[in-house]
C-alpha cells in the first residue's frame, strides 16, 4: 500500500525571491517546507528582475529619507507603518544576502524617485537573477525543504492543514504590451479570493515607461531604469529632451505615450556595466554604442494583490501572501524604483516566520477555471495609461475574472493618482485617499490603512 506523504508544516506556493525568502526563514526556524513552482525559478518576475534592491546602507543615507522617497512616490496611498518597516529592516536583508553568497557591484546607483544613490546591483542589470540562483541554492541544499518544479496549483484544497505562503507573483502579463513573463496572470489572487481572502489597489498596476518598441521577438524587452540613473537620456522624434528621466515613473511613462517616436539615448553612459542588457539589444539588431533605442511604455508591476497585514497574514486563517501578489499598502499609488526585490526579501521572511505560529489553513474552495484568455489587447486599450469611465465599463464584460476585478476597482477609483489617471477625472481627489478593497461577492470598499 503506497504511504500518504506527509504534510509539510509550510506550503510555499511560488519559487521566486519572495517564495524562496519565506521557506528559507521558514525551515531555518525548524519547519518542514515544500516550495511548489508553476515553472523553474528562472520563470519568475524576480529572476527577470533587472532594477536593484534599494537600502540605505550609503555613508550620506539613512533609512527615514528612505521612507520619506518611498511616501513621496506613492502619492499619499502608502502604509506608513509598511514603508517604515521595509525602510528599516532593508541594510540586514543585503547583509543577509552577501553571507547567502550573493556578489553585488562596487558601488551604489541612483535611479528615479530616489533623493540619494542608494540601489545595490549585481551582475549590472541582472541583480534579480543573481539573488534568484543564490537563494535557490541555498533553498535547495536545506535539509527541511523540498522543491517541485512544473506544479500549477489550481485550488488551495489540497493544502489544507498547513499554513500556507502564496508568492506567485503579479499580474501585469494580463496587458498585451508587457515586461513581465507570460505566467505573470494573477493567478495566486484568485485562488487566494476563491479561499474567501480580500483584495486590494487592483486597479494600480505600474507601466514602465523604457521597454523595447520594435514589434517583433523582443518587443517589451525592459531598458531598466538604472540606465536613466547612470546618465542615459530620453529623446523625442526631433532628438530634444522633454522629460526629468529620473521622475517618478508615471509622470516618465505618461510624457513618453503623449509623443511617437521615443528613443532612449545610451551612447554617452558606461555600457559595459550592462553586459547582458546590452548583449540582448545587439542581437534584436541595435547598436547602443551608434543609435537610440526606440522605446514606450508597457505593463510592468502590479501594486495591487493580496490584502494582508505586515506579518504577511491574509484575512483567511493559514493563509499568508507575500511579494508582488501580496498588498500590504508599501508601494501606495506608485512604487519606488527597486523597492519590489526589497519588498520579497523583506515580508518574504516575515511571512515564512509568521506561518510558523500561525494557524492551519482550513478553508473550502473550488478548483479555478482558467480556460478564459485574458483580453490583452482591450485591457491595454481600456485600462492602460489612461482610462475613463466608457473604457472600463466595456472591460466589465470581460470573460476573464481578474480583468472584471480590475475594471471595477479602476471605475470606483474616480481620480488620478500615481499610476492610475483617469482623463474623465483628471486631479487627486482626497476623498480617495485611500485603498479599494475587494470581499469575494462584494463592491469594493474603500478603507484607509495606518
């Protein structure tokens, strides 16, 4: 007769930075952990990740201007008490990660939003895969850890019994100009609000405004923003300047979408820092030392996911999120540059420590049906950098559950706020201040968090 295999203490969902951050803190504590991926970690948005991890760990830097950056970008929607937290805990977690084995760069980057050159690299432009293959390593070498590769959960059921961490990362892939890998789907949102979990600020999803424009295999290819810090320069179709390059995103992605023919100047800044960046361009058939790069704006990261607390606690008992398909109010109407790795590494840990004591996840749950294609094309159209009320009310009629989601939080959010700009109503409205919050079956809500 075949055993029953036993039940981990932890059941991981996701294998990216956040995933592997909460099973590593996890087993070290003592727990029996199993990492399930949907793909081979090298499929994650976080070993995609080409941004650094922001710390103030510089001699002129200090983790209150940190905050002070954080709160500035996100337009009056962070959770204070999220970015002090993530603001804080930020030089341990890079120490954490040399000892791990990880080889930053000499040096720190400035990049937009930042008032200081506080962004840590390694490998250039490939700081997410560097601190990927690390923490996979070390996950895998764990005595109280077991990875399964090629797992696509379709209902939380199963994992009854245990506490349960989702990392699965956003949902930007929905769009169909994007940056993200095609598994970006939002797929962990909905089974987590199939489990009876809330969710929260979907209609804020980021649109980098540098990616590749050239219609073909590398179209969306990301241009990272450290090459806007290291001095690159954003040009229009006459060869003139029209932007601050290191504003915020939302403000750089909107001034690019109002011109045709965007190029992102790299001849005068120290390409060989970006090797595999620049090796990537070479073969789409550009020349970054002779000719800008034709750029625009596509579906990067999305600020929306999970509601939890700091603990990375769900509203379900035994259900933790963290990472991108987590919202914890850290990143408020638009995310700090490089704040996204520092976001896994931190409430990663503290979701895997807190899965701990916690209790057992227990809820019922149907199996997702996911045979629905996301409407990539009018998600673009109708809730992309501009929307209004007409656009996303078509959008409710989507076959696609998560897009529904989207546009009804998009229609309830009546103003413009970091990265969502609604030209029906154009200014920030105080009366939004706040995030819309989704209960399964329920309008959103808005709520206000400390």
């Amino acid at each position: 007769m075949r055993q029953k295999r036993q039940q981990p203490d932890v059941t991981v969902i996701g294998a990216g930075v956040a995933g592997l951050s909460a099973a590593l803190a996890a087993a070290d504590a003592g727990s029996t952990v199993t990492v399930l991926a949907k793909a081979s970690h090298t499929a994650s948005n976080s070993y995609a990740a080409q941004g650094g991890v922001a710390a103030a760990v510089g001699p002129d830097d200090d983790p209150s201007l940190h905050v002070a950056d954080t709160l500035a970008a996100g337009r009056g929607l962070c959770r204070t008490s999220a970015v002090e937290l993530l603001a804080a805990e930020a030089p341990a977690r890079i120490a954490w990660l040399r000892e791990l084995g990880v080889a930053f760069d000499e040096g720190l980057s400035l990049e937009g939003g930042h008032s200081r050159a506080r962004v840590v690299h390694a490998g250039g432009a490939d700081t997410g895969r560097h601190i990927a293959d690390v923490l996979t390593r070390r996950a895998a070498e764990h005595p109280r850890i077991r990875i399964e590769e090629g797992t696509r959960v379709l209902s939380l059921e199963p994992f009854r019994g245990a506490a349960v961490v989702l990392a699965t990362g956003g949902y930007a892939a929905l769009w169909s100009r994007t940056t993200n890998p095609s598994g970006a789907t939002g797929e962990g949102l909905l089974l987590a609000h199939a489990a009876g979990a809330a969710l929260a600020d979907l209609e804020l999803v980021q649109f980098h405004p540098t990616a590749l424009r050239d219609g073909n295999a590398h179209d969306g290819f990301l241009l990272s923003e450290a090459l806007r810090g290291a001095g690159a320069t954003l040009l229009d179709s006459d060869g003139e300047r029209f932007v601050d390059e290191l504003a915020p995103r939302d403000v750089v992605a909107r001034a690019i979408a109002a011109r045709t023919g965007t190029r992102l100047d790299l001849r005068e800044i120290e390409r060989d820092r970006y090797p595999t960046l620049m090796a990537t361009l070479v073969r789409a058939g550009y020349a970054p030392a002779d000719e800008p790069i034709p750029v625009s704006p596509a579906a990067h990261y999305a600020i929306g996911g999970i509601v939890t607390d700091l603990e990375g606690r769900t509203t379900v008992p035994g259900l933790y999120a963290a990472g991108e398909c987590a919202a914890t109010g850290v990143h408020g109407a638009n995310r700090l540059a490089s704040n996204s790795l520092l976001e896994c590494l931190v409430f990663g840990r503290r979701a895997g420590l807190a899965a701990l004591d916690g209790p057992a996840f227990a809820n019922a749950c149907d199996d997702l049906s996911l045979t629905e294609k996301a409407p990539g094309e009018m998600l673009w159209r109708e809730a992309g950098l501009i929307r209004s009320a007409a656009g996303l009310r078509r959008l409710l009629d989507a076959p696609h559950p998560l897009a529904r989601l989207v546009a009804t939080s998009a229609l309830a959010r009546e103003e413009s706020r970091g990265v969502h700009f609604r030209e029906d109503f154009p200014i920030a409205d105080e009366a939004f201040a706040g995030h819309f919050v989704v209960q399964p079956d329920h309008e959103p809500e808005l709520q206000r968090w400390s």
